[in-house]
C-alpha cells in the first residue's frame, strides 16, 4: 500500500475525531473541561480507558518483548489487576468523600499548600515524559513507513499531531475525551484482532495451534524464578501493582476520567471491568508477539523490539489491508494516552499551581483565556521532550516508561501512603526536599547496580570503571533492580516523611 493511501487515512480518522469533539463540546465550560460535568457515563470511560491504559507502546513495544523475554511481562500485567483493586477499594472512596476535582487537593487538606504543589508537580512531570515517550514510538513509526517517503521531517509530524489533538480537545476536554477515548479504543482492539487473524492465516495457523507451537517454542513461559533477575515474578507482580496504584490512582489524568463518573459505585464497576479486559487483552497483545517473532524467523527477517510488529505490517509480508488496519490501530493506541495527558495536565496546572476554582474571582471567559494559555503551553512543551525521545531513539520504549515511572511517581506514592495510612502531621515546608532527595538517592543506587551498562555505554577505563564495578558487586553481588524502583522510592519518600514529622496531637 502506498504511503499516499495510508496518510489519507490517517487524515480520515482525524477528521472523524474532530466531528465527534465538535458534537461533544458544545456549550462546554471549564467544568466540562476538567472533570465533564461529572456526568460521564461509567462503560464508556471504562472502555475508554482500555486505550488510555495501553497506548502505543503496548501496541508495539510489548509485541517486541516476546522474543527475548516469553509471557514473562504478563507477570506485571498480573500485578496491575491486584493494583486495580487497591485503587478502586482504597483510594476512590476518598476521592468521592472529599468530592475532588484534583485529587492533589488531598495532599493539601492532609498535609498543606507545599506538599499539595509538590504532588501537582511530579504528576506534571511524570506524565509529560511517559506520554510523550509513548507519542514519540507511534510517531516515529509513522515517520519512517509513511512520511520519510514523502519527504516529510520528523519534527513537522510532531508538530501537526500534536496541532491536531490540541484542535479535537481545546473546548471539551474530559466531556470529548470520554467519547474519543471510547472511539479510538474501538479501533484499537480491532486493529489487535485483525492483526491476530493475518498472522494466523498467513501461517495457516487455528487459535489453538498457535498457542500449542508458541508452547513448543518455550515463548509463552510467564514466571521467572531467578531471584536475583530484574524479572523475578515476585518483583514483577509486586512492581506492577504499584504501578497500577501510582499511575493510574494517583495521576489526574487517569482519575480525572473516573471521577467525572457520577457515583463511587459506577466508578468502582469502570475499574473492576478495566482490570478484567486488560487480563485478556494484554494476554492477546503478547500471542501476537509471539506469532511475530515465529513468522519473522520464517521470513529470515532481522528485525526485534519496537520495530517488529511495523516491519511486518507494513513490510509487504502481509495483505495491504492489514498495513491500513495497523495503522489506524496503532494511531489509535496513540491519542487516548496524548490527548488525557494533556488534558489533564492542563487541569492540573490550572487548579493545583495557579489556584483556578470555583472561588476564583475572574469570571468564566478570563478563567478560559487561562486555561487555553495553559493547554497551548503544554502541548509546546509536548513537541519539545517528543523531539528530545528522537535524539534517544531507544528501541524499547517500555522499559524506559516503567524506569522513568519509578523515579517521578515514587514521591507521589510516598505521599500519599504516608497520608492515609498515618495519622502523622508532616513539616509541610520540608515535604519538597524529602521528595527530590528520595529519587536522587534511588538513582545512585540504579546507576550503582547497572555499572556495567553504564561502563559499556561510555567506555569508561582504568581505576573509576574498577571502583564502580567493585562498589556494584559489593552492594548487590548480582542481584538486578527491577520496576520495584517504585517500591523503593516510596517507601525511601515515606521514611522521610516520617522523620520530618510528628505525633498529630503534639504541638508545632
């Protein structure tokens, strides 16, 4: 199919993006911008979520993973379901109690104005470096089996993306994403399953004998028994509910969608459904890394990671229909992570560092021309780390999401623990030291335990490369830091917490 015929599509399905949020934000305000009037209807943010919580990355990345690794990822997407239940048991009742619309505004009333902006500010970074780490692996696919072939570059794609989503979510915000979310996670698992279908067909394959020759293959083993392995299933279930507790119950943009839902209870059915389709469909996008990785073996094709699945798909080895589908998949794994991450980013911005709320003294049209100021700023913002990522140009994008996520939601984490499960009054003026020194602390610790990496990367020699290889073996004998980083960080954020604190009933 050529390059032409397949941006064409691309533009269609902006274009029915844009129709849908032009019917979605009519008479929007900045309520329906930051939490839909709380009036969203629980199944379609729980199916819109589906695709907010893939991305792309899982549409590629995690595909990629099966040819060094097996199922062993499914060991996190275990331990996303149990940190799904925590969220909706622990954390939703206290956001629906206290009736948020930022869910920072938690860590205000516990805690006081430092720690509220501190966690305003992790979330801000946190989400603007893993959304646009997941922008720049489907743009980047975009620009190199699309628009390098019509002399497009790299940094006009971005641009134009990004000018698109700012298009389809500048009036509506949570009130249109509810409805593009829903749409675009539509394309996305079907993208998934016709995808699946292609690969089986072209291998003359049934389901079932699929499963059968990726179990001959050793490809679908799950847990790793090495405790010393980054991957040690203990770690990996562990580090994924922690994940699932931080990124999704303590992100705006993850919550802002769920409590735009009206009732606790419709909010707490969004996440059990959530949890429970992820299972499947996680399961489906590995089967079909699999299925790659045999069909590229078959092919004697050199290729892994990310760029597995857009070599097959749009390499020719397949009907052009199915390069099509991917695409508009793969787009639409895109922008339910993009356009909630700059929403919610706006949102938060505006209400928890500038103090934009109901009590605010400007009226509706000054608080707008303030909220859009915001939303261009981030989307600039945005264009700037994608342009950074391409400079990287990792070829595992996953990795480098759960890594980042350990170092900026670690804080966040800590916070919040401490918050609900102490009883404790922090120093608030202290708070944002304990939350930049506990990452900096972890991150000696991972540069320490990856010394080797670090040596190989830079070509370090002579006595430093043998003090800092002496120093790794010494602290860790072998043992690999994982995504438990997470872990580690909070519970490195909350014994800070506790040391500038005091029992409640003591004086100040």
């Amino acid at each position: 199919m050529s390059p032409l015929l397949l941006f064409s599509f691309v533009l269609s399905y902006f274009l029915l993006l844009l129709i849908v949020a032009w019917r979605t934000s009519k008479n929007a305000n900045n309520e329906s911008f930051f939490i839909g009037n709380k009036n969203s209807n629980w199944i379609l943010v729980a199916f819109g979520m589906v695709g907010t919580s893939l991305s792309g990355v899982t549409f590629v990345s995690v595909p990629g993973t099966v040819g060094s690794a097996g199922f062993q990822y499914y060991q996190v997407v275990i331990g996303y379901f149990f940190g799904y239940l925590a969220v909706m048991y622990i954390l939703l009742p206290l956001y629906y109690r206290l009736n948020l619309t930022s869910i920072y505004n938690y860590l205000d009333q516990r805690f006081g104005p430092v720690s509220y902006r501190t966690g305003a500010v992790f979330f801000i970074i946190s989400r603007t470096l893993g959304a646009t780490a997941r922008m720049f692996l489907v743009v980047n696919i975009l620009q190199l089996f699309i628009l390098d072939k019509m002399g497009i570059p790299f940094g006009v794609t971005a641009f134009v993306i990004l000018l698109l989503i700012l298009l389809y979510t500048f009036e509506g915000g949570v009130k249109t994403i509810v409805y593009t979310d829903t749409l675009q996670t539509s394309f996305m698992l079907l993208g998934l399953v016709v995808c699946i279908g292609a690969i089986l067909s072209q291998m003359k394959l049934g389901f079932g004998e699929a499963i059968a020759l990726l179990n001959r293959e050793q490809l679908t083993h799950v847990f790793n028994m090495d405790v010393k392995s980054s991957s040690f299933f203990l770690k990996q279930i562990l580090g994924g509910a922690f994940i699932t507790i931080a990124m999704t119950g303590l992100d705006q943009e993850m919550m802002q969608k769920n409590i735009s839902v009206k009732t606790l209870k419709d909010s707490q059915k969004n996440m059990f459904t959530l949890a429970t389709v992820l299972l499947i469909v996680n399961f489906l996008f590995l089967m079909m890394g699999g299925l790659l990785y045999l069909y590229a073996q078959q092919n004697q094709m050199d290729v892994k990671g990310d760029d597995l699945f857009p070599s097959i798909a749009l390499g020719g080895y397949l009907a052009p229909i199915i390069g099509m589908i991917f695409i508009i998949g793969l787009i639409s794994a895109l922008f339910p992570s993009a356009d909630g991450a700059l929403t919610a980013m706006t949102s938060s911005f505006c209400i928890d560092i500038l103090g934009m709320n109901k009590n605010d003294k400007g009226s509706e049209a000054q608080k707008r021309k303030k909220r859009l100021t915001v939303h261009l700023s981030f989307a600039l913002l945005f264009f700037l780390c994608v342009m950074v990522f391409k400079w990287i140009d990792d070829k595992s994008i996953i990795d480098v999401i759960l890594k980042l996520a350990g170092y900026t939601y670690g804080p966040l984490l800590g916070l919040f623990v401490f918050g609900i499960f102490t009883t404790r009054k922090v120093k608030d003026q202290w708070a944002l030291w304990i939350c930049l020194l506990s990452p900096l602390l972890i991150l000696s610790l991972d540069f320490i335990n990856n010394a080797e990496w670090f040596i190989h990367k830079t070509g370090m020699t002579g006595a430093p490369a043998t003090i800092l290889q002496s120093w790794s073996t010494t602290l860790f004998h072998g043992f690999k830091l994982g995504i438990e980083i997470l872990i580690l960080n909070g519970m490195l954020t909350f014994s800070g917490l506790w040391l500038i604190s005091k029992k409640a009933n003591a004086s100040v």
